[in-house]
C-alpha cells in the first residue's frame, strides 16, 4: 500500500496529465523539448511535521516543485504564460486532490530565459507546491 506522501505526489501529475505540455516526474530533462513544453514534478522535501498527540497525527507541509520548460523561437513568453496560467487552473479546480490532501499552495514562479547555442532559447522556471496533507505516522 503506498504512503500518503506517494498519494498526493501520483495524484497531484494526474491532476497535470491531461495538460497540452509533456508530464514527467523526477526525470531528467530530456534533449529536445515538446513544443507544448514540459512539466516535471520534483518529490520535493516533507519537512518538518506538526505533531498533535490525541490521535497521533503528523501534519506535513511538503514542498514539491514543478520545473516548467518551454522553447520556441517566437511567441516564447506567450506559449510560457499560457502554460502556467493551464497549471494554476488545473491546481484550483482541485485542490485537496480529490480530497487526499488538505490543501495545494502554489508559489509565484520566478522565470529565466536561458540561452540555447544553435537552437531557441528556453523559457523556464520552478513553481513551489506547498502540499498540505496529515499521515497517522512519518513513513505512513
């Protein structure tokens, strides 16, 4: 049986699955990128859990991250903010995961356009997910 971690994290690239861009989770960048983009989620970091004793709960705020990545020669910055503008409506259509998790937070993402010799420039940034979810024990 997987851990409520492992839940929210295959449930949260399900959310993403259905978006025009490629979804991949803990991937290396691949060579070439889709010219809808690409997404791939990072497993991120749990943290530090809240504890409440009566039942014994651990209250997770996981931070994951979401590498965003688009390339095109023109209508970069166009095809970049239609694509994050898709993930934020996929994230607020749902964000308790079908209810797996409490609440997801995202963060603004800060983007960079990073030169590529002989080929367009890759538009790209990190998007934070603060995953909010509760586990009866730190490797349930």
């Amino acid at each position: 049986m997987p851990t409520t971690r492992e839940t929210v994290l295959a449930a949260l690239l399900a959310r993403l699955q259905p978006l025009a861009a490629l979804t991949l989770r803990d991937e290396v960048l691949p060579e070439r990128i889709p010219a809808a983009g690409l997404i791939i989620l990072r497993d991120g970091l749990p943290g530090e859990p809240e504890v409440t004793l009566s039942p014994l709960r651990y209250h997770y705020q996981h931070r994951a991250e979401l590498e965003v990545v688009v390339q095109a020669g023109t209508g970069r910055a166009s095809a970049f903010d239609d694509l994050i503008a898709a993930i934020g409506a996929a994230i607020e259509a749902d964000r308790t995961l079908g209810g797996l998790c409490d609440w997801v937070e995202p963060e603004a993402p800060a983007s960079v356009d990073l030169p590529v010799e002989g080929a367009a420039a890759l538009k790209a940034a990190v998007i934070t997910l603060n995953l909010h979810y509760t586990t009866t024990g730190p490797l349930a």
